[in-house]
C-alpha cells in the first residue's frame, strides 16, 4: 500500500546584513509567512525572532539587522554599495 504524502513545508531564502557590516545567507523563513500585503515585511521578524534565539544559546547579543534580500535577487551595483 502506497504512503500518504505529507505536507511539505516550503522556505523562502533571504540574505541577511547586520549594522556592523556582517552578512548572514540563506537564512530560511516559512514560504506561507509571506506575501499578502506586507509582501517580505514579516521575514524580518521572523529572521529577528530566530537570531534571539541563537544569541541566547551561545550568550552573545543579537545583531541588529540592516537589511535583508531574498536570496538570489538582483540588486543595483549603486544599491549594494550604500549596504
């Protein structure tokens, strides 16, 4: 008899760049978090919320976030200068 397939949860990659210049890539967050009005908006809680965690676990202090991409996305060259 044939399995059942189960429910296959799709991310979406962003890249991360934090205040002191530091890059973080493929950060993953819930493909079903996303879109509606607030298209990415809700990605950078969710990236905030999982770098509070990790701060947490290894004692050190969350990075604060500057900006954030998805992953693969085509940006100016002027643009990614100014980051």
């Amino acid at each position: 008899m044939a399995r059942k397939p189960t429910k296959r949860t799709e991310f979406v990659l962003f890249d991360v760049i934090y205040e002191d210049g530091s890059q973080r890539s493929n950060r993953r967050v819930p493909g079903d978090a996303l879109g509606g009005l607030d298209g990415d908006e809700p990605a950078r809680a969710i990236i905030e919320q999982q770098d509070r965690e990790i701060a947490e676990k290894s004692g050190q202090i969350p990075l604060q976030i500057k900006s954030i991409q998805r992953a693969g996305a085509k940006v100016p060259e002027k643009e990614w200068k100014r980051r």
